[in-house]
C-alpha cells in the first residue's frame, strides 16, 4: 500500500497555493458552505459538513494520507493563508494505479483561475510523488465552471457516464475526466 506525503513546504506556481489541511481552515470552509448553499451538492455530498465533522476530518487526516485512502489539500491565494477551497484526493485504487479528485473553491474567488492553477498544480504532485499513474475527475454535465477549469489544467474529457452518481434517488449523469503523467508535458 503506498500513501500520500505531506508536504514539507507549500506547493505553489505562483498564482496559487496549496498547503496540508489543517483545523485552522474550518471557519472559512464554513463560511463557504453557508455562503453558497448548493456547494455540497456540487461537491456529492448529501448535506453541508458540521464544524465537528469538518474538526473530526482534520484529525484524521494524517492517519488517512498514511494509510493511503486520501488527500486534502487546502488551496490559498499567495500571500493569504486563508483557505478560499480544498482539493481532495479519494476513491483510491492502488490496485489500478487510480483515484479520483475532487475540488471547490469559496464563492467570491470563483472563475479567476484559481480553480484551473490548483487542479493542475495538485495534478503534478500526486502524479509524481505518488505510485498513481491516473487522476479522474467527475462533474455533472450542468457543471460548466467545473468542467472548463478541469480542462483548462490539463485533464481529457472521456465521456458521460449515464446515471453514474444517485441523487435523491435518481440516477445522475457525470462528465468523466483524466489526467495522466503525459497530459503534464
């Protein structure tokens, strides 16, 4: 079983940041659910985390990265430690090499690019600290922000998977990305 590293310093390109999750991000990830009440759903979740959950997640997350079931990674705008979104890595296949990504950013920094810049700058670091050879990123058809900002850091739409996701009890449909070692160059 292979894990996750944490970092020792912050990822950055200049344009973005990206840091370990830590308990500290809890207000503003709040702030943010309440701020936009459909995030959760967009995000495939059934309801908006409690600040105990959120605070349960931040102490587990060592413990999970260690053991390879996932990533959360907090996304900063430079010069801000301010979490203005998370990426998080799930649904990890060491088995096939494959997990899937999952991001959202707070409602007032959407659509500068921030979205684009982190995706891609999360993108190289699980591909190659890590034994995962392919990154997937599902969003609902409806989701065009999303979709755009996976593309435009690099990740290759596959196609549709018909009532791939149940909502409320009805099948939805998910636009299937990848992005692969190659997609880097």
């Amino acid at each position: 079983m292979s894990s996750f590293p944490h970092l020792a310093d912050p990822l950055t390109d200049g344009a973005v940041v990206l840091r370990d999750y830590r308990e500290r991000d809890i207000p503003e990830i709040l702030i943010a659910y309440q701020d936009d009440p459909r995030l959760h759903g967009l995000i495939g979740e059934d309801r908006p985390p409690t600040g105990a959950e959120l605070g349960t997640r931040a102490e587990r997350e060592a413990a999970a990265r260690a053991a390879g079931e996932h990533a959360t990674l907090t996304i900063l705008e430079p010069g801000s430690d301010t979490c203005r979104g998370q990426i998080r890595v799930d649904a990890v296949d060491w088995d096939q090499a494959r997990a899937e990504v999952r991001i959202w950013l707070a409602p007032q920094v959407r659509g500068g690019g921030l979205g684009r810049n982190a995706l891609r700058l999360a993108g190289e670091w699980v591909l190659t600290t890590s034994a995962l050879a392919r990154i997937e990123m599902l969003a609902e058809p409806g989701n065009q922000a999303v979709i755009h900002a996976a593309q435009a850091a690099g990740f290759v739409r596959e196609g549709v998977l018909r009532e791939y996701r149940r909502k409320r009890g009805t099948g939805v449909d998910m636009v299937i990305m990848s992005l692969i070692e190659a997609d880097l160059a």
